[in-house]
C-alpha cells in the first residue's frame, strides 16, 4: 500500500520463501538403487499477520529392479 498524503510505502502482503532440496541416489548394484533426500522449505511473510512456516522431511528410498 502507498499512502499519497503521507508519503509512507507499507507493505501489505507478500512473503520470502527458501527451499533446499537436495538428494543423492547411488547405484548398488545393476538391481538396486539407494536415494537419500532432504527436503527443507521456510516462507517467511512481509506482514505480521500470518506466521512464519517451516517444513522439513528426509529419508531413505530403496529401489530393488526385478529383470
């Protein structure tokens, strides 16, 4: 928002958000593939009216091919 009699900028809505993802997958065998995984995502908001939002999750993922 901008007040034009005052002069002021206020800002009104709007959020910084940051995700970092990484992950990494490595080959066993010709049979079977193991992937490790973060997954990290904050959203940070511009006004007071809504809360700062954290996520966070990570595993282990096996993938066992059948030929």
């Amino acid at each position: 928002s901008h007040f034009i009699d005052q002069d002021l900028t206020r800002t009104s809505r709007g959020a910084t958000t940051l995700r970092i993802a990484p992950n990494i997958e490595y080959q066993y065998n010709k049979n079977l593939t193991l992937r490790l995984f973060y997954d990290y995502n904050l959203t940070n908001p511009k006004t007071s009216q809504q809360f700062k939002t954290i996520s966070q999750r990570g595993g282990i993922t096996f993938r066992f091919l059948l030929n």
